[in-house]
C-alpha cells in the first residue's frame, strides 16, 4: 500500500514535463531575442565564443532547421505547417497516452513540443512587416574546421556547421533520446522473451486432488 502511495500518477507526469516544455519554449523565445538585439547592433553580426570553433552568429531562416529545405513563400508555409501538425501531435499524444508513457518517454515528448512550438512561433509570427525581419531567428555556429577567416567548406564538410537555435538543439536531442528509447525497448523485450522460453511450462491438472479417489468410492458404495 505504502508503494502505491508512493509511486506519482500519470497526470502528474503530464503537468510536471508540460511544464519543463513550457520553460524550455520561454528559454528559447528569450535566448533568440537577446542574440538578435545584441548581435544585430554589431557590424558582421557575430560574436567569437571560443575563436575558430564556437561562435554566436545571428541569421534569419526561412527554410526548416538547419537551413534544410525550401526558401520562400512556399517554403515558409510549408515550415510552418509541418512544425504546427508536430506540435499538436506531440502534445495530443502527450495527454492521451500519459497512462502507458513512462516519465523517460514523456520526458523526450516535452523536447520535441518545445523545439517544435519554439520555431512555429518565429514562422508564424515574424515577418518583416511585423518584426523587421523574416524567418526563426539562428545564433549558435560551429566550425569544424576553422574560423571565419578559414577557406569554408574547403573539403571539410559542414564548415561552418549550419546555425541553428536552442529549440533545434531540442528536437535533435530529443530525437537523439527517441532512437536510445527504442533500442532500449527492443532489448527489453527480447530479454523478456528469451525469459519466457526459457521458462519452465506447467501443466494445471484439471481434475481437484482427490476426486478420483472420491469417484472409486461412490462406485463402490453403489454397488
């Protein structure tokens, strides 16, 4: 009874990861616009963090994370479709399955809700009418082989590696979990499976003990 009372229920799971979502969205709403009125008051707009690896970079995307897809209007639609059906599935999925989530599972879904929220908000409401610029505000570069003042993408792939943002770092680390998950899962189950081989089979007898017995006697007595 003790453990029963002791174990945390699945709703309050769901509060507690919606609300570390909640906060991971703020931190990521918050860091872009720092980046964006500091860095834009710079003249190259960027920032050495650690020189010729780690730098704060500001730049506008209108393509998917990492500057991956298409550009333009159709582009951005298209951005902001695709992060407004991950973000309401998520968080559907959050509330309807909270009962047969695990508090490790549920953790990786608040990763991919605040990344996926932290850019819709940027698609959807950051146009240059409105904020002066188009797209999700990106601040965070590496280079991987060098700084600004190397040959970029002279035979070293991703130099400098795409800049992205904190809910880019979300929904990679939260998709970097979701594989670890499901490997996880996988050799649970087969350890589960391989222990149900290898167990014994026991065979219930279906006649009670004794009424054989009890049988041979009634025979006798009616004889």
């Amino acid at each position: 009874m003790e453990e029963n009372k002791k174990q945390k229920s699945p709703t309050f799971y769901l509060i507690l990861f919606g609300a570390i979502a909640f906060a991971l969205v703020i931190l990521d709403f918050v860091t872009k616009w720092v980046a964006h009125n500091i860095l834009s008051e710079l003249p190259n707009q960027t920032v050495a963090v650690i020189d010729g690896f780690f730098y704060f970079s500001l730049s506008y995307n209108t393509k998917a994370a990492f500057s991956i897809g298409l550009d333009g209007v159709f582009g951005r639609i298209l951005g902001i479709s695709v992060s407004l059906i991950m973000s309401a599935a998520i968080i559907a999925y959050m509330v309807i399955g909270r009962k047969k989530q695990t508090p490790f599972f549920q953790a990786i879904l608040a990763l991919l809700a605040a990344g996926a929220v932290g850019n819709l908000i940027d698609r959807a409401f950051y146009f240059k009418g409105i904020v002066g610029f188009d797209g999700v505000i990106d601040f965070i570069q590496f280079y991987l082989g060098g700084g600004p003042s190397k040959p970029q993408n002279g035979g070293i792939p991703f130099n400098p590696f795409p800049t992205f943002n904190m809910a880019d770092s979300y929904l990679v680390i939260g998709i970097i979990l979701f594989i670890v998950y499901l490997i996880l899962d996988s050799i649970k189950e087969a350890k589960e499976k391989k222990k149900e081989e290898e167990s014994p089979i026991i065979y219930e007898n279906p006649m009670p003990k004794g009424s054989l017995s009890e049988e041979k006697k009634e025979d006798g007595k009616e004889d």
